[in-house]
C-alpha cells in the first residue's frame, strides 16, 4: 500500500474546488445533501485512517494489549514509517476527539438553553421577543417540542413590511422542516475531524441558507425575499447572536440576494449534461463521488490488512 494509506488524511484537499462547483452550478438543496455526505464520508475515513495508523505504529510495544499478528513486519510494511506516523497519530486522534467533543457539548447546551428562555412563551410556531435587538433564528425540537420554533424579535419585526415578514417566517420554517441544522453540524464536525475540510462547512453554510431562500420564494415574490434579506442584513449589521444563526447573518448576503434577483434554479435533480452549467455540476458531482470512494477504501484496506494478520 505504501504511502497510499495516507490518501484519506489529504483527499480532503479536493474539499476546495468541489465546494466551488457545488454552490455555483448545483440546486442549493442538491449542493447541500452532496456535500454534506462527501465531509462526512471523509471526516469519517480520516479518523478511521488516524486510528489504524495509530494501531500499527504502536502495536509492537512492549505490553501493548493488541493481537501479536497486528505488530509482524508484513503488516508494518504496510505503513511508510509506521513508529513514526503511529506516534503522530495518538496526539491528532485525542485532538479530534476533544475538538468534536467540544463541539458537541456546545451545540447541546446552546439548545438547551434557547428552549430554557422560551419556556415561560406560549407554544405556538413562532416566538416573538420583545427585543429591540433584530435577529431572527430557527430553534430546532427539544425533548417536549418535536417541530421546533422559529424565533425573532420586535427589534427586527419592526423593520419589515407584512409581506417581508412572511418571507422572513418562510425562510425560518424551511430550515425547520428540512432539518438544515443536522446537515450543518455534520459539516462542523467534519471541519474539526480534518483541517482540509472547512470549505465544505462554509459551502453548506451557504447553500442551506440559499435552499431556504428558494423554499420561501416559492410561498413568497422571489424579490420580496431578496428584499427581506437585504433590510435584516442592514438592521443586524454588527449585532452579535449569543445563540444559534440568524436571518442573513450566515453566508454572503450579496450573492444571495443576486441569486433571488434573477431565475430560480432549475428544479431537477441535475442539469442536463450539455447546458452551459451542465459539464460543472457534473464534475463536481464525479469529483465529490471519486474523492469519497478513494478515501474509504484506503482506510478499510489496512483495516483488512489487520484484519488478515489476526490469528483466528
């Protein structure tokens, strides 16, 4: 295998130009499923590939408690430097872990405590706060609220016409009901897993905002969304979210606007192959589908590997 064993650590340098692809040419809702897989898939394959590394490279230490055919040379051999790289392992797995652990415990506790303030609310749909600060946000189900709640404030309210503000509620129930917050921790998880991977995290970050613009304009004049999103972006310009993303906060307010301004994008699947976006999408679609394949199976072929050197 060589220095093949080490692909799933650096195929995520291909996260970059897949992630470019992806949001300009594909549907917004098809960009963020895609990539939110690739991340996933090569999170995954990198921390399996950080962990094999660090059993090989260790396994022939003296009282280590791992099967005696995992420290033969042959199996060794399979890995360039195996001390080496199995030394190196152990810091960058407790690494990962700490972060993603980190990350985990944040997101629960920021949850947490968003339903703790609304507690004492009514339960309907929407939770306005008599807040004079404007920002606006999708609060996900808890243990007794399984639908979720889309919150926002008089502050941001205030500065909205009745048909801006549908498009606002619009924009918030689309991140409700397709689950955008699953798919973005996902991608945030991923970015802490491998250090090549947060342009898939702003990427998603993006174009799930760009897939519940297109679901409000679907309810809502696309303009009237564009220009919702444009005045939230005005009037919380500087204001600092304790808690969860806010309406226009995430992505780059401009391009979204430009992207509700002009045709919406095509409903199928995949533009057909000889349009003038058709060649990108596609390639970005093989791209993220090689890149994903490649990193799995480098990381399970040591794992057969051991698997093949256990005595039975």
């Amino acid at each position: 295998m060589g220095v093949f064993v080490l692909l799933p650590l650096v195929l995520p340098l291909t996260a970059r130009p897949i992630a470019r692809l992806a949001e300009q040419h594909l549907h917004p809702r098809v960009a963020t499923r895609l990539l939110t897989g690739v991340a996933g898939v090569m999170a995954l394959c990198s921390t399996v590939c950080l962990g094999l590394l660090m059993v090989v490279g260790t396994a022939q230490l003296p009282g280590n408690p791992l099967p005696d055919g995992w420290s033969d040379p042959e199996v060794r051999a399979a890995v360039p430097q195996d001390e080496v790289a199995g030394k190196l392992a152990v810091p960058a797995l407790l690494a990962v872990a700490v972060a993603c652990g980190g990350l985990l415990w944040r997101h629960r506790t920021v949850r947490r405590r968003a339903h703790r303030a609304l507690a004492g609310l009514p339960g309907t749909g929407v939770a306005v706060l008599p807040d004079d600060t404007p920002y606006a946000y999708a609060l996900p189900g808890g243990a007794r609220d399984r639908t979720g709640r889309v919150v926002v404030t008089t502050g941001l309210l205030s500065g909205l016409r009745p048909a801006e503000r549908r498009a606002l509620f619009a924009h918030e129930r689309a991140h409700l009901s397709a689950r955008h917050h699953r798919f973005l921790l996902v991608v945030r998880l991923a970015a802490r897993a491998n250090p090549f991977l947060p342009p898939l995290r702003t990427a998603v970050s993006y174009t799930a905002e760009r897939w519940a613009d297109e679901e409000a304009a679907r309810a809502v004049d696309r303009r009237v969304v564009a220009r919702a999103i444009g005045k939230a972006a005005l009037v919380s310009w500087g204001t600092l979210l304790p808690t969860l993303a806010g309406f226009a906060a995430p992505g780059p307010v401009p391009r979204r606007v430009a992207a509700l301004l002009g045709p919406a994008p095509a409903v199928g699947e995949w533009p057909p192959a000889f349009t003038a976006v058709g060649p990108a999408a596609w390639t970005a679609a093989v791209g993220t589908a090689v890149s994903a394949m490649s990193s799995a199976n480098s990381a399970v072929t040591p794992a057969l590997v051991l698997h093949a050197a256990t005595p039975l």
